[in-house]
C-alpha cells in the first residue's frame, strides 16, 4: 500500500510541477507579447498577477509536499507496527502449538492413570473376595464399631 501510494504522490507532483512550469510559461509569454508601447501600468499588472498566481503553486506544491511528508511517516508508523503484531501473532501460535502438545500429553497421562485406577480397585476388590472366602467366621464375629463424625 505504501509503495503504491509512493508512486501515486509522485505521479501527483510531477503533475503539479508540470502545471507550475505551464502556468510559468503562459506568463513568460504574455509578459513578452506585451508591445514596448504599452503602458507599463499593463506589463506592472501582468507581473503582479503572474508573480501571485507563482506564489499560490509553490504554496500549494509546498503543501502537498508537508501532506506527503506526514503521510509517508505514517505509513512508516503503521509498518512498524504490523511488523511487531506480525511477531507477536508468531509467537501466540508458537506458544499455542506447545499448550496443545502439553494438553494432549497431560491427557493421555490421565487415561494411563484412569486405567492404573481401575485395575487397582479390581485388585482391591479382588484382595477383599480373596480375605472374605479366607476367614468368613472371623470377619463375622467382629462387631462393627464405625460411626460418622
């Protein structure tokens, strides 16, 4: 975008610059058609006019070129900035690749424990058919004393 606005700012005072050096040769020309008969009232007059129509380009080229100026930094400006949100969106996905790779890690290691779980409880269970088919009398004949707190 910048580069294309460069050529068209360009484009545009190269435009203006040919209309100075037209405008300038229309009053170089009309003050040299001016017959060394006339009244040097008119040539005064043509001067003045040619002299404040010169003034108005080059205060309107000077203008365009302040406008210019202050845009090219801005868009300086701008490049800048995307350069920095361009590294920073870089390292958002970076970052976001790795909590993903941690996320599935974390999450098969909680399947592995899930299962460790379960078969540890089907020992337990196991354990506790193996104690009971073991000594029923003994576990029978205990009183049950437990209560909530």
């Amino acid at each position: 975008m910048s580069v294309c606005f460069f050529f068209q700012s360009h484009l545009f005072l190269s435009t203006l610059s040919k209309i100075l050096i037209s405008s300038l040769c229309y009053y170089i020309c009309i003050f040299l058609t001016i017959s060394p008969s006339s009244h040097q009232d008119e040539r005064g007059k043509k001067m003045k006019n040619m002299e404040v129509r010169m003034r108005e380009i080059e205060l309107s080229l000077h203008n365009v070129k302040l406008l210019l100026k202050e845009k090219v930094t801005q868009l300086k400006d701008q490049l800048h900035r995307n350069g920095k949100a361009d590294v920073l969106i870089k390292d958002l996905y970076v970052e976001n690749s790795q909590l993903i790779k941690a996320l599935e890690i974390t999450e098969q290691r909680q399947k592995i424990a899930e299962k460790k779980n379960y078969l540890l409880e089907e020992k337990i269970s196991s354990l506790n058919k193996i104690v009971r088919d073991l000594n029923p009398s003994t576990l029978s004949s205990l009183p049950y004393n437990y209560k909530c707190p």
